[in-house]
C-alpha cells in the first residue's frame, strides 16, 4: 500500500516496501529512467517508514541540485546501510536490475514495449544474455513491421512475454534482482 506525498511520488507506508522502493528506483536510475534526486526521495521513504542509519540519513539529505554528483558519491554505503546489494553502475549486476526494472515498467504500462527494446538494444549489447538477442530480433521486427505483414501490437505483446521472463527467471548466470 502506498500513499501520495506532496512531492506526487508514491510513498510506501512500511520498511520493506519502501526498500524495495530504493532498490527499484536505483536501477532506474542506472537504466536513465529515474534521476538522482528520484533516488534521494527514495531514500527518504525508507528513512519515514523506520529504517536505516547515518548512510541513508546522508543520502536522503541531499539537495535537488547536488543530487547527480553526490547520489554517485554516497550510494554505496548508503544501499549497505539499507540492506540492499549494491552493484556497481555498469556492472552485470546492475544491468540486470536496470533490465528487470524497466520490464516491469513495460508490464505496467509506465513504458511502451518499443522503449524496452530500443534502450536494450543500445545499453545490453555486450551482455551474453539471450534475451537481449531476443530484444534485438524485437527491435527489428519494430522496424520490419509494415513489410512483414507482423503487426506493431503483435510484436508489442512479443516483447512483453519477454519483459515477464527477464522479471520471472535467470539470465545466463545473473538471478532476477529481488532475489539478490
């Protein structure tokens, strides 16, 4: 359950959602979906809903216009101190939170289906992950889809089948976040 702030931004009501509040809003973040101040209210929901210590108190003290460079500065101890793993921007790990997130951006709505693919297409490209050649098959279908008489929503509910397994199972190695 959650509850509107004045900031507009959904306000989970209990420690554990608000923990998966930030750790969702990070891998936005991380995916360019969310700003860094997005991860400071983040931040500050976990620390209203009764967690955390001085890390995340720092983090969530941080101003809009500081935001970018000191979220880079702090996160780390401040996920730690929330905890949650923390995955190094650009890592695997954190490609694969970015991935999931955005998945479940495209299963909610939030996002159309063509983002998806098009932003795997341009960020996961070396990840050995099949699903991201999947994407990229996708992307072309988009393209392709007046000349292969495939429609858009045919290849739109392709890509959220896809979008339901990268949030449901495995790629290659890498578990779906939550379970980190």
């Amino acid at each position: 359950m959650t509850r509107t702030s004045a900031l507009s931004h959904p306000v989970p009501v209990n420690a554990e959602s608000a923990r998966e509040n930030l750790r969702e809003t990070i891998a936005l973040w991380h995916a360019h979906e969310r700003t860094a101040f997005d991860v400071v209210l983040a931040a500050c929901d976990l620390l209203a809903a009764g967690a955390g210590g001085m890390a995340l108190c720092t983090l969530a003290a941080v101003s809009p216009g500081n935001a970018e460079q000191e979220v880079r500065e702090l996160l780390a101890a401040a996920v730690r101190d929330a905890r949650l793993p923390f995955h190094e921007e650009g890592s695997a790990a954190a490609l694969r939170a970015a991935l999931e997130a955005k998945a479940r951006l495209v299963l909610s709505g939030e996002i159309a289906p063509h983002v998806l693919v098009s932003w795997a297409s341009e960020t996961l490209q070396e990840m050995p992950w099949a699903v991201v050649d999947r994407l990229n098959d996708l992307e072309y279908e988009y393209d392709l889809a007046d000349h292969t008489g495939r429609g858009l929503d045919e290849v739109a509910a392709l890509v959220m089948a896809e979008a339901r397994q990268v949030v449901d199972l495995p790629l290659d190695g890498v578990p779906p976040a939550a379970a980190t």
